[in-house]
C-alpha cells in the first residue's frame, strides 16, 4: 500500500478554504483500493492525521505519526495548503529534509514566488520583460500627480 498524505489547513487567512481543497482532492483520489489516504491539518494550534474516522497527532518535525504502535511516514504528500507553510516554501522544506515527495514546488522556488514583488524584480533581473509595478505598504499615501 502507498501512503499519501493530503495536506491542508495552515496558518493565512486561507485555512477555510484550503480545508475544502483538501477534502475535495481527498474525496477524488479515496476510492483507490492500493492507497492509503490520509487527511492533514495543520493550523496554529494542532496538527492532527485523520484516518477512516480515527485521529492521530502529526509530529510536524519529521511528517511521520504513529498509528497502533506503528510509525507510518507518507510515500507521497499532496500539498494543498494556501498561503503560509504551504506556499511559502516552509513545508516543502521540511518533506524534502524527510525525503518525502510532494505535489508542490521544491523549497527554493516557493520561497522566490511566494513573494510577489521580489519574484519580478528577480525576473526582471534576468532580463525577462515584466510590466511595471509599484508596491503599495500598507498606510502608505502616493501622490499620482
């Protein structure tokens, strides 16, 4: 059996609605009778497996949690976390030191483009053609004149 784990939740304002994400890839790939489908939600205040109705605590440093007396690691994590750790690259960091495969970008890459702004300037330093842009903090007043 391959163990994959759907990955949802996290920490932005998006949690909501990546909890509905998650439970629609979970309820496309459950059927599959050679997977072991696990259901992850990470939030501030608890990361807990949830597997055919029955809960387990995620120790978030490794990915791995223990299910009667087993230590089960997952084969494969499908990343729909939005925003922070799932996009921000924080996650993938911790499966790649795992060596766990993951559905997402690798680290690298979901740190460069998780921020907007610095992702163009990077582009743009590449010589690639970007439109303009100009960056908004918040409180700030322009004067377009």
């Amino acid at each position: 059996m391959i163990n994959i784990a759907i990955v949802f939740g996290g920490f932005s304002s998006e949690h909501e609605v990546s909890v509905k994400s998650g439970k629609f890839i979970f309820d496309n790939l459950n059927n599959n009778p050679t997977w072991n489908i696990y259901e992850v939600c990470i939030s501030k205040n608890y990361n807990t497996v949830k597997y055919r109705e029955e809960f387990y605590n995620l120790n978030y440093d490794d990915f791995t949690f223990e299910k009667n007396g087993e230590i089960i690691k997952p084969d494969l994590v499908f990343n729909m976390i939005h925003g922070d750790p799932g996009e921000n690259g924080e996650l993938a960091l911790i499966l790649e030191y795992n060596n766990i495969p993951q559905t997402a970008s690798n680290s690298i890459v979901s740190k460069l483009t998780f921020n907007k702004h610095n992702y163009i300037d990077f582009v743009k330093n590449l010589g690639i053609p970007c439109s303009d842009q100009l960056l908004l903090n918040k409180g700030q007043i322009i004067d377009f004149h």
